[in-house]
C-alpha cells in the first residue's frame, strides 16, 4: 500500500459520510423525541425503540425474519452445493441440461411465478406460514453455478485418493470439497442471507397474518399507518428502521471483504 | 447401479424446488392468462385473448410501460457511467480508498425497505433533509414525492444511490483485470487521461459494461420495493411501474387472469430484451486476449 495524503485521506471520508448522510441522520434521529424533532430541538431517549419492540411488535418481526432468513440460507446452501458438486464432478445423461436449466433461472424475472406461486400455496394451505415464506425462495442458481465454478477448480486427485481409501461420494462432498470450498460456500451464504432479509415483494403477498410479519413489512406498515396524528411520527419510524438496517449492518462490518470478493468473482468469471 | 444414480440424487433437491417455483409457474401463468378468475369464484372460464386485449387497451398498461422504459433509459447510463468514473478512482488501494469504497457499496446490502423510508423523509415536504438544505439557500419548499414531474426522478435518485456501490466493485474488478503494461505504454506515447479512459479503460472494460447492463436493465424493469412504500406508483400514475401494476391488479384487485396477461407480457418483453441485447452487444464486446 502507498503513504496516505491526509487530505485525500480527509475528502474521502467527509465524501463518505455525506453519502451516508441520510441514514446516519435517521439512526441519531431514532434517539430524540418526537416532540423535540419537530420543535428542532436537541433530546436523547430509547423510548422509540422502546415503542418499536413493545407496542409495534418488532421483537417478533426480527425474530421472522432471522428464522425465515437463516433458514432459507441454510436450505439454499446445503441444496445448491449438493447440485454444485454433482455438477462439477459428474458427467451424467441429461446432466448439461439440467445444468443450463439452472443457469437459465438468473434470466428468468421473479414476478412472473408471483401469482403461480400465491395460488400453489394458497392451495396447499401455507399462506400465512414460515414454510409459505420459506420454500419459495429456497432454490438458488446463481449460488449453484458459482460453486460449480468453484469446485472445478479443486484437483480430482484429491477426490480419487479418498475414494482409493474407500471413501463414498458423501464423504467426499463433506470432507474434501466442503472444506475447500469454505470462502465460496461462506459467501455464498452470506448473499443469499442479505437478499431473503431483504425480500420485500413475496412476504407482503404471502403473509397477511402480523404475527408473521418480517421485519421488512413490519416497517413498510408501521410507515404507511402513520402513528402520529397528524405528523408522522419520524423517530419511531426511524427506530424501527434502525433495527432492520442493524443486523445486515453489523453483519456487513464484520465480513465485508468476504462478500466483496464474492460479488465480483461471479460477476467477473 | 447407485453410483449411477448418485448425481441425480445430489441435483434433485435443487431441481425440484427450482421446478415447483420458477419453471412450473411460467406455464401456469400462461394457462391463467387465458382465464378469468377471481380467486374466490369456483371456476375458472377458459376466455381466449380477452385478458391481453383488455390489458393493450388500457391506458394503465402503456402508462406503466412508458414509465418504467423511461425509468431504464435514465437509470441506467446514469449508474453506469458514474460508477464507471468512480471506480476509475477507486481503483487505487490505500486505506481511504477502501473505506470510501465501503461506504459506497454498504446501500446495496441495506434494506431496501429502511432506505425507502428514510428517503421518504429526506425529501417530504415539510421536514425533509432535501428542502431544509434548500431553505438554508432561501429557496422554497419543493414537493418531491406529490409532483408528477418529480417523483420520478426521486426514484431514479434513490434507486441509483442503492444500486451504484454495486456497479462500483464489479467495475473496479473488472479495472483491475486490465493489463497494466497498456497504461504503462500509453504513459510513453504521452496519452492524455481523458483520452486514456476513452481509448484504453473503456473498451476494455466493456465485458464488464455488458454485464451491468444486462442485469441492471432486468432490474429496472422490475422495480417493485421503493414504488410500493415511497410513491404507490402515483402521483397520478407518474411513477406506476410495471410489477406495481401487477401487483395491483393481482393482489388488489385479485383479477389473477390479467395479473398473469401483464406477467406473461413483462416476461416476454424482458426475455426478448436479453436476446436482444446478446444479439447486438454480444458482438462488440471485446475480450482480452
């Protein structure tokens, strides 16, 4: 890396932050009162979180949508590296074709299976149910092609020993590709996690029950029903946009360069 | 015969969900097409051509249609030609160089949902950031979100501030996989940076510009999220795209035979942009050798 120039050091996070702008202000903004907001005073308190969590339900839409999410990610995952290797590994009749078939899903636009899908689960009766929310999503081909990608770059020989030794085709899924595919797998997961806790258009039609709201309806209804009389009541929608941000948020901070990485070898592959 | 069948058993959970919920539906949406339902009556009259008819000759469907065009034709050279100069920069790699890049790209992990709330309030009338701002300039309030003309462009704002991280680090991927030495040589011939970008970094980036475009172009055209929670598609139609008139018509009005018609419609028109675009870009595209 070269020295910094401390003021391009300076331009580039004053850029940042005022790019940022409108969020960092509406998480300060999640900490004043509502009367203070509007009076453009200055005041400190958790009261609109409290509110969020309490009264407005947002314990329950964040523990959905963790549950509707970690799901959909672990399901996603375990299915697309199972096809993945099989993929990679074995030439099999009809095995090019389901190949493309996979593929082919990044083409195809998501709104066309909207009122299908709707109508298959309405049928089944898994409207208004985590596995109404879940299994729709849990089919993933880009993770599946990327993997495939990944898993042809790893030498056969290291599957042929196993096998000499005696090994089974699961076994060496489990204990030779798995493990050397870990950064792909890992970001992988992480996409498909970020993309279902964003997932704003199924859940709004599949789930009319509030109990099973996830985090993402929850706001956009707390949003539209307007607590204020009159004026909205910003604080509190901004505290409950807060708690939707947060986890992906932290989650982002921790393991940002892991999901960079990801993006682009897809992208630039 | 089981080794014969293993990779089948591997590739079966994935087919099957991708049957069940994304090739299957694509002919169920055909079949309802031709129907009129209401999801609550107990059948489901085979109609012809009467869904797509009704549908061609509504004032929404080409209201909808001219509005998200007009939201791709200005959404999309925008994200990209500013992404692409921004990564130009960024493609250094210094400490305030990451961080920025950070910053940037943190939008298009965030709920999108959050960020339509929060630019709801950025550009509200009366308490927004955007008019405050204006006002420290003595200038009037500006009703974003309720003026026809504007509301669009709002959108197109919000969503190029989401998206442009994004476009940013496949770019500077896609920067970075230039060969230094046609910089380096340039450098001698004494090339200009402008003409540098034009003749070096832009055509040789363009396998990259073509990958943007074609996912960025399907994405326009399927906007839903910060329509549905910022603007309902209004005021007076201004902002009415074309998933959120499906959605209307699906799941507010519950006609599912011309919810599936503009489905089938949309579906068509974005396939055959794809193979459009592979047709006439595909060819021009350049490759490292």
């Amino acid at each position: 890396m070269k020295p910094e120039n401390p003021i391009l050091a300076g331009l580039a996070l004053v850029a940042g932050l005022l790019f940022l702008s409108p969020v960092l202000y509406s998480i300060w903004m999640s900490f004043q009162t509502v009367d203070a907001y509007y009076a453009g005073e200055l005041g400190f308190t958790l009261d609109n979180y409290a509110r969020a969590v309490g009264q407005y339900n947002f314990a329950r839409y964040l523990l959905n949508s963790l549950i509707v999410s970690g799901l959909v990610t672990l399901l996603g995952i375990t299915f697309a590296t199972m096809a993945a290797y099989a993929f990679a590994r074995y030439s099999f009749r009809g095995g090019n074709f389901l190949f493309a078939a996979t593929v082919a899903t990044l083409m195809i636009p998501s709104h066309i299976s909207l009122i299908p899908n709707y109508l298959t689960l309405a049928k089944v009766g898994l409207l208004d149910s985590y596995a109404g929310l879940i299994l729709p999503a849990i089919s993933n081909g880009f993770a599946a092609f990327f993997l495939r990608q990944y898993i042809r770059g790893i030498p056969k020989a290291l599957d042929e020993a196993a096998y000499m030794d005696g090994a089974t085709s699961l076994q060496v899924l489990w204990r030779i590709i798995v493990p050397l595919s870990r950064p792909a797998i890992a970001s992988m997961a992480l996409y498909i996690f970020i993309t279902e806790w964003n997932n704003y258009i199924w859940p709004l039609v599949a789930v009319g029950k509030q109990d099973l709201y996830t985090l993402q309806i929850g706001l956009a209804r707390l949003y539209r029903i307007n607590p204020g009389e009159g004026l909205i009541d910003w604080p509190l929608v901004m505290a409950a946009s807060t708690i939707t941000i947060l986890p992906v948020l932290l989650g982002f901070l921790l393991v940002e360069r892991h999901l960079v990485r990801g993006i682009t070898m897809g992208a630039v592959k | 015969m089981l080794r014969k069948l293993t990779p089948y058993l591997f590739v079966a959970p994935l087919m099957v969900f991708i049957a069940l919920f994304t090739y299957i539906p694509i002919f169920a949406s055909l079949n309802l097409s031709f129907r009129e339902w209401n999801f609550l009556s107990p059948d489901m009259p085979f109609v012809g051509f009467r869904n797509y008819e009704q549908l061609l000759a509504s004032r929404d469907l080409w209201n909808s249609l001219w509005v998200t065009t007009l939201f791709a034709v200005l959404s999309v050279p925008l994200r990209l030609g500013l992404a692409l100069v921004i990564a130009a920069y960024l493609v250094r790699e210094t400490v305030h160089v990451r961080l920025l890049r950070g910053a940037l790209f943190l939008p298009s992990v965030t709920s999108t949902v959050s960020i339509a709330v929060v630019f709801s309030w950025v550009f509200s009338t009366d308490y927004g950031m955007v008019n405050a701002i204006l006002g420290t300039f003595g200038l009037g309030k500006v009703q974003w979100l309720q003026n026809p003309h504007l509301a669009l462009w709002v959108l197109i704002f919000v969503n190029t501030w989401k998206q442009i991280g994004y476009d940013i680090v496949i770019y500077i991927a896609g920067l970075q996989a230039i060969p230094r030495e046609l910089y380096d040589a340039a450098a001698v011939d004494g090339g200009k940076r402008l003409h540098v970008f034009r003749r070096i970094t832009m055509p040789l980036v363009m396998p990259t510009t073509y990958f943007l475009l074609v996912i960025s172009v399907i994405e326009a055209f399927q906007v839903f999220t910060i329509v549905n929670v910022m603007t309902h598609g209004g005021p007076a139609g201004a902002t009415d795209m074309l998933v959120n008139l499906l959605y209307e018509i699906g799941f507010v009005l519950f006609d599912i035979g011309r919810g599936s018609a503009l489905a089938v419609l949309l579906f068509i028109l974005l396939v055959g942009l794809a193979i459009l675009k592979s047709r006439i870009i595909g060819r021009k595209v350049h490759y490292e050798a």
